[in-house]
C-alpha cells in the first residue's frame, strides 16, 4: 500500500502552459506539505494544509496555488511556468502540524519546463 | 547565515568505518531535529529524531544533539555501501509549524 502518492511522476512541459500535481495519503494524516528540492538538492516548504486549512505559505509566486479537496489530498497548481520552476516537488504528511511530527514524503513529481 | 547549515561533501567513508556527518542551525529556540536519508532519485525517509541534549542510538544510527553549541551529528557505525545517500538534517521551530532542512551531506562509502 503505497502511504503517500503523486502523479505524475514525470511532467514535461514549454514555457507559459498550466499543470497541475495531484498528491493523496492514505495515512488518515491530518497535515500535509507541498516541498521543492532544486537541482542542488535543497528542499525547502512552499504550503502546509492542517484538515483543508492552509497554514504554511511561503514565499512562493502567485502562480502557485494548492488546494486541498479533504485532508487526504493536496493538489498543486502553476500556472504560467518558467524556466526556474524546473524541480523535483515532493507531498508530504504528518499526523498533526506539531513540531515534533513525522513527516513521510511521496515519491516525488519530477517537472521540466522546456 | 542559513538557517540550517550542512558541509554539502562529498564525504567518503571505507566500510565497516564510522561516518559522522554534521549539522549546525541559527535558531537558539529550535526543538525538534531531524535526520533524513535520500536515495538518488527517490524521496527523503526518516532514520531518526532527537528533541533533547544528549545520545539517541538506533541501530547502527546515533544522533547527537548539542542545544548550547547549536549542532546536531548523526553517526553511522559499521559504514555499508548501502548507506551511501544524501542525509538531510532538519530542523523545527515552536511557532514555525514547518521543518527547514539543510541543504544535505553527500554519502559514498567505498567498499
């Protein structure tokens, strides 16, 4: 059984289209994440849903935006895409937003923008 | 200043060795510490976390956490080849409600 899932796994796409990254849990988690892990390995937070809420929003350009259906999905959306938005984007989910949680990540969505 | 500083490596380490890998933060009231293993190409996993000054053995794993120097160490007793990954230290805040993580320590051990 596969915790925490993504698809796609891979997105190839040109400059200035939308896609979207769908993330769900099976864990019964009531938090999950949205990461970027750049080129230099460097993950860093982009949101944070507590039960549907967004409690994390990090600096982050406006043509992200996620949205979270019900606590066990959190979906990812960017529009426009540029050259820099090449990265691997990585859920996650933790039973709580305490800072002494867990957080068990997805296999990763790998995005080339062209 | 990063808030989560780590030496990027490589670090190279013969097998059956000791591998000690380092990680320092910038937040005196961080609590919370993390160590996270990755593959290439897959997702980060959790080996362990540490939230008081002191020792915590898992295994071949030890974190060591140092909260007035303001550094977290992870050792591996035993190197294997199969420990060859990029470890993330990770670090929480109260009021923070996120981890920041270090940029990563690349692992080779040689056999």
């Amino acid at each position: 059984d596969t915790a925490v899932s993504q698809t796609p796994k891979y997105l190839v796409t040109q400059m200035g289209n939308d896609k979207s990254i769908k993330c769900e849990q099976n864990l019964g988690h009531d938090t999950m994440y949205w990461y970027k892990q750049d080129s230099k390995k460097f993950l860093k937070i982009m949101f944070s849903y507590n039960n549907k809420e967004l409690i994390i929003n990090e600096t982050v350009p406006n043509r992200f935006s996620p949205k979270s259906p019900d606590k066990a999905h959190l979906n990812l959306h960017i529009n426009s895409l540029e050259l820099g938005d090449s990265a691997v984007y990585f859920c996650a989910s933790s039973q709580g937003a305490g800072i002494q949680e867990t957080q068990y990540f997805g296999p990763g969505t790998r995005l080339l923008v062209l | 200043q990063k808030e989560v500083e780590q030496n990027s490596g490589p670090l190279s380490v013969p097998e059956g060795a000791i591998a000690s890998l380092n990680c320092t933060y910038s937040d005196r009231g961080s609590q919370s510490f993390f160590w996270y293993r990755q593959y290439s190409g897959k997702s980060p996993e959790l080996i362990m976390f540490i939230y008081s000054n002191g020792d915590k053995e898992d295994g071949r794993f030890t974190a060591q956490l140092n909260k007035a120097s303001q550094y977290v160490s992870l050792l591996i007793r035993d190197s294997q080849p199969s420990d060859s990954a990029t470890y993330l230290c990770a670090v929480s805040t109260p009021g923070a409600q996120k981890l920041v993580f270090g940029q990563g320590t690349r692992l080779t051990i040689n056999p």
